[in-house]
C-alpha cells in the first residue's frame, strides 16, 4: 500500500531529524566547561551560549 509507504517514510525522516538535532546539541553540549565556582539552580538559560553561535538556526 502506497498510503503505509509514505507513513514509513515520514517517520523514517522525523527520526533521521531528531537524530540530526540530538548531534547537534551535543556537539554544542561539548563547548560547556565545568566551573566548580559556579551556582547552579534549577534551570540554566543557555540563550546567549546559542546566540553567539553564527549560522544557527533554533526552531521552537
């Protein structure tokens, strides 16, 4: 069936553009640095980290 083709393939696609976005974050995970003198809270704003980064393109 055409119709179960073309469902296989655009789950085939999400998850070869999930796999892609998880590399990247990792790469981009990479750059952080330990600072033992650092507090830490709950949540941390990585927005400027990505800001500075050019040709990056984030989607919400």
């Amino acid at each position: 069936m055409p119709g179960l083709a073309s469902i296989a393939e655009a789950e085939r696609q999400a998850r070869a553009e999930k796999n892609a976005r998880l590399r990247d974050l990792r790469m981009h995970t990479s750059w952080l640095v330990l600072d033992p003198n650092a507090l830490f809270l709950d949540e941390i704003d990585c927005s400027a980290l990505f800001g500075e980064v050019p040709g990056l393109k984030i989607v919400g």
